[in-house]
C-alpha cells in the first residue's frame, strides 16, 4: 500500500541534501499543508526529519487524506518551515470536487514556485479553496473545456453563484494561486549586454587585435602621432556598436502593447454586491463579471446568463474574422476551436451587442492573449539573420581565416630579413614586418563595410517610407529581395475590414421583374452613388421606405475624424454599412451635406426625421431577424420597420412593394424569382439582408406610444417576450434585398498579379468561413475566376496539417493556397514549415492574433491604420496605407537596395582586394612598405565609405521585378563574379606597387636597388643620387618631406583614383558606361567628389600631410598616377562585356 501511495513520482525532499522542496499545488490549503490528493495517490512534500520516517508509515500518511478528504475531518499536518499559519488554518479541512487528474511539475514561476499541468482530459479537476469555494488550477482544464459544459454545470462544479460571486478571503487565496490578471512582463535585454554583442563580430575582433598591435608597435618606436590609428579603428568601432545596439533596442518587441488591450477596470460581483469600476487585474478564476455594449472583455469567460436577448462580440483582433460573434449559453463540442466557441468571451475583445453575466475561467497568461503572448516570444526564440547578413557571417568567417593565415605567412616568410644591416637589431627587423603583417590585415579587412551597409538601408528606409512603408528592422530591408511567399491575412488587408452594402435590389416590375444596382464604395465613407438609381426611382414610396427601413432598423452610427480623414463605426458593422448606403442613396431634392463631417448622417437623419422608435424587437438567432416599431411624427398609426436573413424573413412576407409603392401580392413566382436573386448573391459571397414593412395587422400595437404609456398587459408582455416577437413579424411586406461584404480593396488584384510576375506565391491565411475565403481569393487573383476544384488549395481549420508531410511540403512550395477557420498556432505552424523548406516567408496581417506569426516570419508587415499596436510590435516594418499594394512596391524596393548593396559590397570587396595586393606584392618584391596601416584605413573608412554608400542610390532595373526571387542559398559572389574582381583587384594592387616603383625610377633609384634598399648601408651612393646617404632615400620622415613620403603619396593617390574610377563602372554590373552612364545616379558623382576633397586636402594641407607622412604631388606625378589608373576603365569594359555575352540570366 505504501509503495502503491508513493507511486505516481511524487515531489519529495531529496533526504541526501536535506533541502526543502516547495510545490505550488492546487490550492492555498494544498500548499500549506503539503499534500495534494489524485487519482487515489498523493504528493508529499516531506521536511527534513519526516525523510528519517519509515517506508510504511510514508504510506499511511500518503493514505489519510484522502479518508479526511472525503469525511471532511480535519487533518493536522506537521508546519512547514518558512509558513507561519495558525493551527485553525492548518487545520482547515481540505475538499477535492471532482476526480483530480494526474499532474506533472513545471518549471518554476517569478516567485519560485513550481505550478503543475494538467494532464487529463477530464474536466472535474478542480480544487476547492478554504471556505468551500472551488476554482480552476494553473493551467486547469476548466479553461480549456469550459465551452463544452453548460453554463448551471460549470458554476455547479466551480462552487460559485451569479447572485454572490466570490468573498474576499477567497479572492485573497486565489490570487495567491494564480496572481494578477495581467501578462507577463517582457525581459528585454540589457543594453550594456547589447552593447557587448556587437563585439562577438570575427571582423571587429580582429580590428580589435590589430588596434592593439598598432598601438603597441607605435609605443616601442616612439611615434609621436602612433596613437591615431589606433585611435580611429577604436572610434569606428565604437559609432558601428552604438549604432547597433540602438537598432537592437527599437527593434525588440515591446509586449508590453498587449497588456493595452486589457480594460482598467471591470464590473465583478463579490460577496452579493456588485463593484463597477474594480481593477481589471485583481480578477480571478471564477469572478462573476457583467459585460455590456462597448466593453472591452477582461479576463476569458463563459457567459452564464443573457440579460439581453441577443449579446455579441468583435473578435476580429483575435480570430481574424470580420464579422461579429452572436453569443448563445448553449455549450459546443469541446474539440470546436476558438471561432466556434460561441458560449465563450476572451480577454481583449469589445462588446458590440446586449449585456451577460459570465464566469471568469482563465486570467493572465493563461488566456488566449496570453496564448499569443507566449507564441510571439517562441518565435523571437526563433528568429533567424537575414540572408544578406548570414551570407557576410560567412564571408567573414572566411575572411578571418584567410587574413589571419596570410598575415602569419607574411611575417614568417620575412623573418629572415630581421637580420639585415638596415635594422640596428633583430627585434627592430621583427617588428617592423609585424608592422607589414598588421597593414596586410588592415588592408584586407572591410572595416567601412558595416558602417556602410547600416547606412545603405537606412536611405532605403527613405526610399521605402515614400512609398508608404515604415520599417521597423533595417536588415528587413534587404530581406524583401529575396522573398518568396506572401503569407497574407484576408480582413484588413486584401479586404478593407469594413462591411460595405454592394449590391442593392428592389423590386420595379410586375412580371417578377427584380432590379439589381451596384453601389459604389469599399469603406465606412459615405461618399459615392448607388449606379443607376435614379431620383425617379428613389422617389417611389417602396424605395422611400426601404431606406426608411435601413435606418431605423440600426442602432450603428457613422463617425469621422477630422484628424486623420477616416470615417469609422460605432456599433454593428452591418448596420454601418447600411447607413453609409443611406448616405449613398441621397434624397430626392435635397442638397448634399456641407462638409466631411456632416456626411456621416445627413440623409440617414432627415429620414429618421420622419419616425420616433417606440419599441424594438431584438434579433434572435431562433427567427434571425429584428424590427422596431416606429411612430410617425407627424401622427397617425405605428409602422413595423424588419430587416433579417431573407430565407427566414421571405417565408412572412405576404406582400410585396414595388419602388414606385405599388403593392403586391407575394406570388409563387415572385417568391421563387427573390429566392433566386438572394441565392445569387451569396455565392459571390455576399451577405443578405431583406427588408420588410408592416403598416396593417398590429392591432394595439398601432397605438403603442412606448413602455410609460398606458397600454393592455398583454401588448407589454408580448414585447417583453422575445419569443412571441415572430408573432409579431406575420403578415410582412417584402421591400428590397441588400448585398454586404467585406470587399477586397481594388488594388489588391494588380499586386497579386504582379506578385505572380515576380516568382512570388501568395498564401491567404484568415479566419473566416471556407466559401468567404475562396470567393476573396478569386476576386483578388490568388485563384483563377474559373477554377471551380480548389479543395487541394483551400483548406478548413486543421485539416492541412492532417496530410502526409510530403504531400504538404509538395503544396506549401508549388501553388497559392486559402488556409480559413485558422487559429494564430496555425499561422505560426505554417510560416515556420516554410522556412523550413528553405522559403523565404513575407507574413501580412493586422490583428493580435497575427502577432505570434509576424514575429516568426522573415519579414512580418503590420498595417498602419488598422493594425493593432500588437501587430505593429512584432512586425518588421508597417504599411502606412494598408495596402496590400504596397507590399510589392516595398518587394521591388527591397530588390533594388539589394542590388545596391551588392554593388558596393562588392565595390568595397574589389578595392580590399587590390590593397591586399600591393601589400604583399611590395612584400614579396622587398621594396619599402608602400602603404602603412593608417594610409589603407584612410582608404577604406574616409575614400570609400561615400562612393559605396552613393551606389545605394543606383536606379533599379526596368526588368526587376519580372526575375524569380533570387534564393536565399545564392552566393552573394558568384565564381565568375570571384574571377572578375580578382582581375580587377590584382591589376589595383599591381599599378599601386607600379606608381611607387615608377617614382623611385624618376628620380634615379632602379627598381633592382630599391629591392635590396635593406643593404643601403652598403651602397655606392651613385646607386641614389641626390641624396647624403643611400639610406636616407628610403625613410620616411615624420613632418618633412621624403623620397618615400612622396611615392607613397603617389602610391596612395594612384590607389584613391582608381577605386574612384571602379565606383564609377559600378553603377552598373553589367552595362557599358556608354548605354548606363554614372550620371545615371547623381548622388554617386556627390559621392566621388567628396572623397577626392578630402584626398586633396591630406596632400595639401600640411597639418594633415604630417600626419599622414604624405606631401604634396607636382604635375610629373599626376601625369603618373593618370598613367597607371586610366587603364582600370578598359579593363572594367571588357569584364562587362564578357559578363554580358556569357550571361545565363
């Protein structure tokens, strides 16, 4: 028996250690007295002298709670250390209600405490607090099937009542457990910690060691300026890492956006009396709450009790759909998903219909934006480098290798010179070819690469936000180049999330003859024109009261912001758009509104001028309409006013009315004949709403005059019973037919067909229903009009993912595909297999639940002015319009800043490779050090940072976005790509080594003596003439002008002119100057100019020249350096031209 106790892996303080094993249990009485029971076994948290207690006492004691449990006997247990209750509350007695399931430990809360899961599926595991009440554990599958128990069974098993809600010692005990209704916190990183990363960069490191290097070689020689190089790559570094660790802090998701969605405060029932405006954060599990019209719902809950005939909700933050939610009590399969779960209100969502009572079942984390909370921080777990940055990762991996081996092999290849008679001692001879060795890695390193690429994309930004994009994340930028699928939500982005009447039919002839006309419009903006209707048609008593239908059955209202120009709803989405057609529809006469904002009701009032509402008859999904009774002001008899589903509202309507007034009796055919008409129109889909009229047949109710007027009891009870209301609703008048949808903007089709051009699937991922989702996809192009088997395109909820792996992985990289009824897991599940198949995945969407899949996908776009700040947060860059549209115009910019980026990287690659060259060609040839270590980094910091960042500018091709998306495996450098700069380099470093060779020779130094300058101590002094001694022709002397300072100077010169040349072939990779000229991008001729400026004013300014060791060049060598850097263009010419008639591209 005791082992049969000890069985299920109880929690137990290790006896070795002798530590205290604390266990967060189901309730406050379960922690403090140690012992949790289920399934007939219990967890025992023992202290340090019961691990000395036998085996079978442990099993008795295992054993007794479960009889005390069940006889409600107190049981004392002994006091755990650190607790310091009473012995009444020790001895409090402990209830189990239900069968508790099995539990597995988690890990350990903020407070240290460690929270078991539920692992059974049965939904009775519910412990019982001190004082009888019973409430929902940490992850208790109360939440998870409350939708599937009815509403007296649930408040049965939660120990909780509608009229008294919870006491404040049992609020106390639960917040205890669960703590308060908000989500978690996010951790951000520290900055001095981000700072720190931006040194884990090869590159960076070793500019870190060749600083060093620089600095300390300085100090052994005594040079007074030594410490400026040093001093600039530190500075350098230090601007890349601040600017980094900026750009990392912006774009860290703040979380905190979803704790905004959660109400301050909330109407909760504790203790018999009801607190109005309590903290939304101190709700707990089984809170009685009252939720009413506006509300922002604050915690998960199951509605209990209607006190309105129908309650409704926007869940569109959360499920994606457009349309509102009906509530009903009635419990659902406990497999339905979180759009099904109509018995249910989650955390966040507005309440745009009626008041209810609801249980609260889950708080905090533990909701459905705590589910998505959750999803958006596995997925930062997951976030991947962009391809560009992966691709320079790996180039810099390289680079380190082959610089560090390089470098090594330089200065061990000239040790044997160290002993030469031009060094006074061999130490002397190894530092200064470690001075050589530090130059070469100088020379090969890109240090304004980082610098450059930074601000590259943020003038691609510039670009970008000019077309209506924001981005959030520079290295998204790039990103977009090379993506391969567009992942996009249906409401809000391919559609306008805003309900729109688009078709209007009346009836205008006698023969059946039903008329249909298109209304113009796609928003809440109630500007437009019903098309065709004429103000003789409208003139007609039918047609007058259809609108006066539209507006009375509505309790929507349209509004304006004069901040923004939007026009927005406050209500049911239907019912705007009706108003707005009303606004549409005008009156016969009467001028238009004088200004935007008079718009919103202009035409909607001057109807409703004519009625007073004195009663309405709600909407009941049993009859799936609602009516109001209206009087007229003018005097005279009340007149029924319905609107309803017309399947359900035609089978009332004994008439029909024509627009002109003629009445009608409702035939067979004219039946049959609006049936088809209304069948019609759902197939596009549209949805439909009949209008209908009741001016005879009310009896009394043609003289009610509201609920304080006196009337017969038994008109009271019948319009307090909504039940009997479909009573009311006999004998209509049928009067017209409205089509609404959510209707796809009218930009959206061309960018998808440009999406197609550019190799670029687009894979629609939406909450709604299977048949609204394929009707939006055809209209917008994602499917072919005609196709008519799409059910290997479309799918419902989870059956996508009940396929054979390959056959999904077979579908996820070959076609468009419609994905509805999908929860936010789904659309994280699906962005992450296809990046895993290698894609590379653009998602779109503006809800909270679109947050988790933003942040998982290589590039997440929110909208601007529908997306929530949720959205926003987890998104790489924001669409300011909210258009789809200009989704492929941030594709074709991404691009174009790609190919941009890639002509300056390899611009920069080019003229690292041509230093690389002179460096250790002049080494192996054993001629003075051409260039030092400040001379290259002037190069490659100062020369050529503006002309690689004025190649950013480059215009795109014509053609660009009618390639495929190139893939994110393609070498940033191809091999023949490799092969061209390699030529370009060697030819770079051959005329630098060239122009100094050929300077010496000017002046009368051969190229054969300057080879063996390390003997000029040995020389005939004819061997250089001009000068005291021979070796004084090969020094370079700080502050005074030198034979080596001026060869390096034209060394240097040589080397500045042709990088300039090289940027001016780049504005093109493949075309000749002469059909792309450079003055195609101006801003590089800006770039060019600039840095030859600065060139000239180091040569001619002595200041700087001291520094530089560099003096001033005469006519003779300018004709020199023109000599040698000239020939660079030709040489770039024929590389373009062999690239062009090779071309597989």
């Amino acid at each position: 028996a005791a082992m049969a106790a000890l069985q299920p892996a109880a929690r137990t303080r290790a006896c070795a250690s002798g530590r205290d094993a604390d266990v967060d249990t189901h309730s406050m009485d379960e922690r403090r007295t140690g012992i949790t029971h289920g399934h007939g076994a219990s967890r025992i948290a023992l202290g340090r002298s019961q691990c000395l207690l036998p085996l079978l006492l442990l099993g008795l004691l295992a054993e007794l709670p479960t009889v005390c449990a069940r006889t409600s006997i107190p049981l004392r247990t002994p006091r755990s250390q650190g607790h310091e209750e009473s012995d009444a509350q020790l001895q409090a007695p402990l209830h189990i209600s239900g069968t508790a399931p099995k539990l597995r430990p988690r890990r350990p809360d903020s407070k240290g405490r460690v929270l078991l899961h539920h692992m059974s599926a049965a939904p009775q595991g519910v412990a019982r607090l001190r004082g009888g009440q019973t409430v929902a554990v940490a992850g208790s599958n109360v939440a998870e099937t409350a939708h599937s128990i009815e509403a007296a069974d649930l408040l049965q098993q939660m120990h909780v009542a509608v009229e008294e809600g919870l006491t404040d010692e049992q609020v106390k005990e639960a917040l205890a457990v669960y703590g308060p209704n908000v989500l978690d916190d996010e951790q951000q990183t520290p900055l001095w910690r981000l700072f720190l990363t931006q040194f884990e960069d090869k590159l960076v490191q070793i500019l870190l060691i060749v600083a060093a290097l620089s600095y300390g070689l300085a100090r052994l020689e005594g040079e007074a300026n030594g410490w400026v190089e040093p001093a600039v790559i530190l500075t350098i570094l230090l601007i890349n890492a601040v600017v980094g660790t900026m750009q990392e802090r912006s774009a860290q998701s703040a979380l905190g956006a979803l704790r905004k969605l959660q109400p301050e405060s909330a109407r909760c029932l504790r203790s018999g009396v009801w607190a109005h405006e309590m903290p939304a954060e101190e709700l707990v599990p089984a809170d009685i709450v009252e939720l009413r019209v506006g509300d922002k719902v604050p915690a998960d809950a199951r509605i209990v009790e209607m006190l309105t005939t129908t309650f409704s909700t926007d869940e569109g933050s959360l499920t994606g759909e457009s349309a509102t939610v009906s509530k009903t009590l009635q419990a659902v399969e406990a497999s339905a998903r979180v759009q099904d779960k109509c018995c249910m209100v989650f955390a966040g969502t507005v309440v745009t219909n009626g008041r209810a009572l609801a249980v609260v079942t889950a708080t905090g984390g533990s909701t459905q934006m705590g589910s998505i909370q959750r999803g958006v921080a596995e997925a930062k777990l997951d976030e991947e480098k962009t391809p560009l940055t992966q691709k320079l990762d790996e180039f810099g991996d390289r680079l380190t290798l082959a610089i560090g081996t390089i470098c090594v092999a330089v200065w061990l290849i000239n040790l044997p010179k160290i002993w030469q008679p031009a060094f006074s001692a061999p130490w002397r001879g190894a530092l200064y070819y470690l001075k050589v060795a530090v130059a070469l890695g100088v020379a090969a390193i890109p240090e304004g690469l980082p610098a450059v690429i930074t601000l590259c994309l943020s003038l691609g930004t510039r670009r970008m936000a000019k077309r209506n994009v924001v981005v959030r994340r520079l290295p998204s930028v790039e990103t977009l180049g090379c993506t391969t699928v567009v992942c996009t939500d249906k409401t809000g982005t391919l559609t306008t999330n805003q309900m729109s009447v688009t078709s209007l039919v009346l009836p205008e002839k006698r023969e059946q003859g039903l008329r249909e006309y298109p209304v113009e419009g796609t928003t809440y903006r109630p500007v437009g024109k019903v098309q065709g209707l004429t103000e003789q048609v409208l003139g007609g008593k039918g047609a007058e009261q259809f609108a006066a239908a539209c507006t009375m059955c509505n309790d929507a209202e349209l509004t304006y912001s004069k901040e923004d120009g939007v026009y927005g709803r406050v209500g049911e989405p239907t019912e705007a758009a009706l108003k707005a057609m009303v606004e549409k529809m005008g009156l016969p006469g009467t001028p238009p509104p004088p200004d935007a904002a008079a718009a919103t009701n202009h035409f909607g009032a001057l109807r409703a001028a004519a009625w007073s509402k004195v009663a309405t008859l709600e909407f009941s999904r049993a009859r799936k309409s609602m009516s109001v009774l209206c009087a007229p002001t003018n005097g005279g008899k009340n007149t029924l006013f319905a609107k309803g589903a017309p399947e359900h509202l035609l089978p009332r309507c004994t008439h029909l009315r024509l627009a002109d007034g003629t009445t009608l009796r409702m035939s067979d055919e004219w039946r049959k004949a609006i049936t088809e008409q209304f069948s019609g129109m759902a197939t596009r889909p549209l949805r439909c709403l009949a209008l209908a009229v009741k001016e005879g047949g009310l009896n009394k109710l043609a003289d009610y005059r509201g609920s304080d007027a006196p009337h017969p009891r038994w008109v009271r009870n019948l319009l307090a019973t909504p039940s009997r209301f479909v009573e009311v609703e006999q004998g209509l008048t049928f009067l017209g037919l409205v089509g609404i949808k959510d209707p796809a903007r009218p930009e959206v089709a061309p960018a998808i067909s440009r999406c197609s051009d550019a190799g670029i699937r687009v894979i629609m991922i939406t909450g709604d229903s299977k048949e609204t989702a394929v009707a939006i996809a055809k209209e917008v192009g994602i499917f072919d009009p005609a196709a008519t088997d799409l059910a290997n395109k479309t799918y419902a909820g989870g059956e996508f993912f009940e396929l054979e792996r390959a056959v999904q992985d077979e579908l996820l990289t070959s076609s468009n595909l419609v994905f509805c009824r999908a929860e936010p897991q789904d659309k994280q599940r699906l962005v992450r297999q296809l990046q895993a198949l290698g894609e590379v995945a653009a998602m779109t969407g503006d809800g909270v639940n679109d947050a988790p899949a933003l942040q998982q996908a290589a590039i997440g776009v929110a909208m601007g002015i529908a997306g929530t700040e949720v959205a926003k947060q987890a998104a790489d860059m924001v669409l300011a319009d909210d258009n789809f549209a200009t989704i492929v115009a941030a594709v074709e910019e991404g691009r174009a800043i790609y190919a941009n980026m890639k002509a300056f990287i390899n611009f920069l690659i080019t003229c690292n490779i041509g230093e690389v060259a002179a460096v250790f060609l002049s080494t192996l040839l054993g001629i003075p050090e051409v260039l030092g270590p400040l001379h290259l980094l002037w190069v490659n910091l100062v020369t050529d940072g503006p002309p690689a960042t004025a190649l950013g500018f480059n215009p795109p091709d014509p053609g660009n976005m009618r390639r495929k998306p190139r893939g994110r495996a393609d070498p940033l450098i191809t091999p023949f790509t490799l092969f061209r700069y390699l030529v370009t380099g060697s030819y770079v470093g051959f005329a630098t080594v060239g122009a100094f060779v050929h300077y010496y020779w000017r002046i009368g130094v051969m190229p054969d003596t300057l080879r063996r300058w390390l003997r000029c101590s040995e020389f005939d002094p004819a061997l250089t003439p001009g000068f005291s001694t021979p070796c004084v022709a090969f020094e370079a002397i700080k502050g005074h002008p030198s034979a080596k300072g001026a060869a390096s100077t034209v060394a240097l010169t040589t080397l500045v002119s042709m990088e300039m040349l090289r940027a001016l072939c780049s504005v093109s990779e493949r075309e000749s100057l002469l059909r792309k000229p450079p003055w195609a991008n101006r801003f590089l001729i800006l770039g060019i100019a600039f840095p030859i400026l600065l060139h000239l004013a180091v040569i001619y300014y002595p200041p700087l020249a001291s520094i530089f060791g560099l003096v001033p060049l005469t006519q003779a060598d300018w004709r020199a350096i023109a000599i040698f850097a000239l020939p660079l263009v030709l040489l770039e010419e024929i590389l373009k031209l062999v690239a062009r008639i090779f071309s597989h591209d």
